[in-house]
C-alpha cells in the first residue's frame, strides 16, 4: 500500500487518453441516438400510435406517463427542500457530547490504521472520545495494524479481536455494548475523515434533543484507480449532496451510511436486541445495518439528519463484479428495510413532520413495483421496436442525467461532470437486472464484497 499525505482531501480526478475515449463515444452514442430518432421519427410516430390504439399500449401508454410526472414531482419536491437545507454549525468545545467511536475491520490491512490515525488527528477534544476498533476475524494482517496502531495511540485507543469472523453487524454490537458516549460514532475500516468530521458530526444532537441519527457526507477516495470509482464519484456527489441533503432538512434520511454516522446512545440501546435478531423471512439478517439502524431509530419518533459539513473518503468496488455484488446487497437491503419502514411509517410514528418520510417511501418503493414490469417492457421492445427502444431510452437516460451533471459542475467540476451520462448508460445496460434478481433473492445472507483492496492512501487533514 502506497501512503500519500495530502493537506487537504479534495482529489483531481486526472483523465487518460482512456477516460476522454469513453467520454467522447458517450456523446456520440447520445447525439447518435438523438439523430437516429430525429431523421425516423415520422416512423417511430406511427409505431407509438399503433401501439396507443391497443388496450395495452393505451395501458403501458398511461402508466408511463404517470410515472415520468410522478419522477418530475418528485425531483421538484427534492428541489425545494435541498434548497431549504443548512448543516448545523459546528458546537463549541464546551457544548461537545462525549462519543463512542466504532471501527469494525475484516480483511483490511494498512488501511485500518490509517483510518485509526485520521480519527485521532481530529479537532475534537480528546478526553470526550472512546476510540474502540474491532478485527472481525480477519484472516490478513489487518490485526497486526490494529497492534501498531495501539503501540502509537496508547490508551486513546482499544481493542478487541472477534473469535472468528461473525460479519460487520456482530462486530458493530460489541462495539455498542463497550460504548460509554453520548453519541455513538460509526467509521468504516477503509475510510478517511477530516479534521472537522467528528465535531461536525455530532453537532446536531448538541441543539437537537429530537435528533436519533446523523447521516456523514460519503466522498469517493479512489477515483483515481479506475474507470468505475471515476464514474461513481457524480452518482455519488448527487446522492450525498443533492438527496440526502433534501432529506435532511425534512429530518428524515432514510439511510445513515455505515462509511460515517452518528446514533444517539439511548436510542441504539433502545433497539440494540431487535436490531442483533433481526430476520426475514425467517433468515437472520447480516446485512443492511446501517439502513435497520436508521429505520428502528426513526420508528421511535426521532429525526434522522445529514452533515454536508461532515465528510468521510472511502474506497468503492474497482471492477464489475465487485461493484454488481455491492449493489445486490444494498438492493436486497432495500427491499428489507421498505417493507420494515412500511410497518410504522404510515402511523403516527412522530408527533410531526410524518408526511415527507412517507413521500420517500412511496418513491422508494415505485422503484421496486416496476422493477419487473419495466424489465419485461424492455425484453418486449427489444424483440419488436429494437431500434426506437435502444434510441429513445438513450436519450431518455441523457435527459435525467443533466440534472446531476448540472448539479456537480456547479459544486465541483464541469468535465467530471461528464462520468454521469457514462455512468447510468452503464447502469442500464449491464445492472438492470439488479433490483429485479434482489427482489426474489431478498432474504439470502451474505456480504458478497469483503476482501483487502490494494489502494493508495491519502491521509485528510
């Protein structure tokens, strides 16, 4: 592993000869497409009739049209609370709760302690940290650092070593039960903070007696390496900064993101037995933490809340299959934890401010409904319209990626921009099946993606 101090946690995102290919081809594959439809459409138009003047194409016809104005409404709805979202400023030394932080590492090597090191540079006071990390049985030498690590924080930091590897929701309950904080702080093994992380964090609960949980702001760390964290890192800045920022200010974010988030204790402790138990369909439940943990605290009537301020760097999948099995399992998840939301979210689970949690929820939700529909939908078009289906659904997915495109040449940089329209022509086209083949596999264990990465290191200051 290569170590590399940098002052300031801001990655350029350098292009290859490689990366400005692909680029170029994305947007001649869009024009090309846009054109295609442009010179064909008096045909294409008499396909669409033929198909409007049959009970099923008037049907399909409709039920797409009701889901692009819900989409636009439910864009626009997002809009407006992104526009009303501020973070909370960041709470004097005197005002700070004291926090438990938990590190669980499985198969991470160096980069656990790096991530132990960066916590412990924070601009927090030290006395109000108890800094646990837990080796979930690793079969690397992952423990080995977590010794170095201790030898150079001394009794700032602890700890502990599972007998044998029980999966990162086991790891995460030991660590509960050691934590004697006000606040429970959460930091996946392979993540860097900032200096101001930590105190950002955690300021919510400071002037928020309601607050249950804090989502932190998740920014790629390798998107560098390769073509896929490169494409990732707008998906990403849109979801963090836009979405949850949206989320945030109606108080209810719908997933506090195991790379960094805050619980308040009593709220953990309140939902520690159901949350370790947890089963569907008469499976135990080893994944989707983060997500149950939100969801159990939210169903006690506390908000759920986002730090733009609050940043974390983390590592994602570098390869396809990587990538297609973290997905499966954050879709599996999904469907998990929709149903279990569904269970409290329509009672009077708050005193206030139920209704936008429930506007999620029905969005959520729309996305797993038609994931079948939409899949036969486009086998269908395939056999018979290939080419007005290939053409418009180009151009369709070019059209909604202006927003997020839009959205991160503002915030961060034009040509970067650029990885969206790549990236969700990739999506569609090699991780359609995702949601569908989660949907039926929704109870079947397994974290799929746990392995050591090689990567670079960039220490955040």
């Amino acid at each position: 592993m290569v170590v590399k101090k940098t002052s300031k946690f801001k990655p350029k995102t350098l292009l290859s000869f490689l990366d400005y290919s692909i680029l170029f081809y994305t947007l001649v594959l869009i024009f090309g497409a846009g054109f295609i439809l442009f010179q064909f459409q008096d045909e294409f138009q008499e396909i669409r009739n033929l198909q409007f003047n049959s009970v099923l194409g008037s049907v399909l016809f409709y039920f797409t049209a009701f889901l692009l104005i819900f989409k636009i409404s439910f864009l626009a709805f997002l809009l407006v609370n992104y526009l009303k979202y501020k973070p909370v400023e960041a709470a004097k030394d005197v005002d700070l709760p004291t926090v438990t932080i938990i590190v669980p590492a499985y198969n991470e090597g160096a980069f656990v302690f790096h991530t132990l090191k960066s916590i412990a540079e924070s601009n927090f006071p030290m006395e109000n940290i108890q800094l646990i990390a837990i080796d979930d049985g690793s079969k690397d030498d992952t423990w080995d650092w977590m010794l170095k690590a201790k030898d150079e924080l001394g009794d700032f930091l602890s700890i502990y070593q599972q007998p044998e590897n029980k999966g990162k929701r086991h790891a995460l309950y030991r660590g509960f039960n050691l934590a004697t904080g006000e606040v429970i702080v959460t930091i996946d093994s392979d993540s860097l903070i900032y200096k101001n992380t930590l105190r950002n964090l955690v300021s919510p609960f400071v002037v928020n007696e309601r607050c249950g949980a804090v989502a932190g702001n998740v920014k790629i760390q390798n998107t560098n390496k390769a073509i896929i964290p490169k494409m990732l890192n707008v998906s990403f800045a849109f979801s963090f900064g836009f979405i949850r920022a949206a989320q945030g200010n109606m108080k209810s974010v719908l997933c506090t993101p195991g790379a960094l988030a805050a619980y308040r204790k009593d709220a953990v402790m309140n939902c520690l037995d159901e949350w370790i138990n947890q089963t569907f369909m008469g499976v135990k439940t080893d994944i989707g933490e983060d997500r149950a943990m939100t969801n159990m605290i939210m169903k006690q009537g506390y908000d759920t809340m986002f730090q733009s301020n609050a940043s974390v760097a983390t590592n994602i999948p570098e390869n396809y299959t990587v990538l297609r099995k973290m997905f499966t399992r954050w879709e599996r998840s999904n469907v998990r934890e929709n149903i279990m939301m569904s269970k409290f979210a329509f009672k009077k689970f708050r005193p206030e401010n139920r209704l936008r949690p429930r506007v999620l929820l029905v969005n959520q939700w729309l996305t797993v409904i038609t994931a079948y529909p939409a899949l036969i939908l486009m086998i269908l078009s395939l056999i018979f319209y290939p080419m007005l289906f290939l053409c418009s659904t180009i151009v369709s997915i070019a059209l909604f990626s202006i927003i997020p495109a839009v959205y991160y040449a503002v915030k961060n940089n034009k040509r970067n921009s650029l990885w969206i329209f790549t990236y969700n022509l990739f999506y569609f086209f090699t991780l359609f099946w995702i949601t569908p083949y989660a949907i039926v596999t929704a109870n079947r264990r397994g974290w799929l993606t746990r392995e050591n990465v090689d990567t670079e290191v960039q220490l955040v200051k």
